[in-house]
C-alpha cells in the first residue's frame, strides 16, 4: 500500500473513532503534514482519496470538514468492503447455502480474468438483517489469490477475512446494476412472490494492485433494501 493510501485508512479510522459527524472541521494541512512526517503532496492525495470515496469536503480558505451520511438503514451502492459497515449498527448473518471448489464457467473466467481450467470458491448464502431476508448471493474467488475459505468464514464477513486474515487489500470494484422479476427459485429464498420485482448487482472486485479476485451477483428483497450514492463531483 502506497504513504498516501495509509494516511488516509488512519485518517479515515480516526474520523470512525472520534466519531465525528458531518460539518465537523478536521486538523488544517500544516497539521497533517507534521502529524505523519510527510510531504504536502502526499497529504493531499490522500485528502483527495477520502474526498472521492465521500468522506470529506473541502472549502479553500476555510479547512477540511467531514462528510457523513445521515440516515440509517441505507447501503452504499457503491462500496467496494459490502454492506456490513453501512449496517454495523443492525444484526446481520449469514445463512451458507453452498460452498464449493469448481472450475469458472466462461463469465465467470473472462471476469475474473484467470483460465477455465483454474479453481475457484462458489459461495451461495442468504443474508439476513434482523432476521428478514436481504439478499440472496452467490460469489465467485480466485483460489489462487484467495486459497482457503471454510464455512465459518463465509457465515461472517469474507471481506473482514480477506483484509484481517490474508492481508490483501480491496482496491475497487465494477458494478451493473438491473432491475428485473423473481424467478421462482430466488423467490423462495428471499420470502417473497413468483414475479415480484429484484434488483440485482453484479460487481467485480480488485486488489489495489489492479488483480480481480471476487465476481459476485446480488439479488436484493426489495422490501428490505435502500441505497444511497454520494455524490463527489470529482
């Protein structure tokens, strides 16, 4: 990880600790700059990374201030670290429905960017938020950037696994969105009726290095879901 992407994760946990909200003014520049020993360039790469991910705003002449969502209960549409942060403060678990070795099929390869004759995880589970049912996924990992995944693992955060337990780093993801009718099967899963309405992401995600290791799609119980995007304009 690059000086700049780290003081951003520091800057970004310390905003998390202190628990700021939005409006909030952060140390001035000069601040920083002496804080972690680093030159003003690399300062503002890293402000300019948490500008673009949302988390802060800045006014020339007046200072850094922080930018944070207010309502609760809504998912980033466009995290690349899932859903589980957005909705720390609610129970969410996991019901493992497969979890496999197998060859990718042709999508899954060209997306993943690896042969059809290398291995990969299949992940199939429910999510669930307070007992109700989210989401319905299935996931697809380059076993040769991520060897190892057991039902335990996949019942929590495979995320939190991959960064805590591996020491990769999610980068950046690809998303495409569409909105389309239940089948009967993913009905079933989700609770819901033949037909009703879904929404499902399909996402692609990256190391920092640039190297996909997750193809995933996500199947959304629409009584349950609500996103929200911040804007950057950047």
């Amino acid at each position: 990880m690059l000086k700049y992407q780290q003081i951003a994760n520091e800057i970004e946990l310390y905003i998390e600790n202190q628990q700021m909200q939005q409006g909030e003014k952060l140390p001035v520049l000069e601040s920083l700059i002496r804080k972690f020993d680093t030159s003003k360039s690399t300062i503002i790469k890293a402000l300019d990374l948490l500008e673009k991910k949302g988390l802060i705003f800045q006014v020339r002449g007046s200072g850094i201030f922080v930018r944070r969502k207010k309502r609760k209960n809504y998912i980033n549409l466009l995290s690349n670290q899932g859903f589980q942060k957005d909705l720390e403060e609610f129970n969410i678990t996991s019901e493992v429905l497969e979890l496999d070795i197998c060859k990718p099929t042709e999508a899954v390869a060209q997306n993943l960017q690896i042969d059809m004759n290398q291995d990969v995880y299949y992940v199939k589970r429910i999510r669930y938020i307070e007992e109700e049912t989210l989401c319905l996924e299935e996931s697809y990992y380059n076993k040769a950037i991520i060897p190892y995944l057991n039902k335990e693992i996949v019942t929590e955060s495979i995320f939190q696994y991959i960064e805590d337990g591996l020491g990769l780093k999610v980068g950046f993801s690809d998303m495409y969105m569409q909105i389309g009718k239940l089948t009967e099967q993913e009905a079933n899963y989700l609770k819901l009726k033949n037909s009703e309405p879904k929404l499902i992401m399909e996402s692609i995600f990256y190391l920092t290095n640039g190297t996909p290791f997750d193809y995933s799609m996500v199947t959304y119980n629409y009584n349950q879901s609500q996103f929200y995007i911040l804007g950057t304009g950047i």
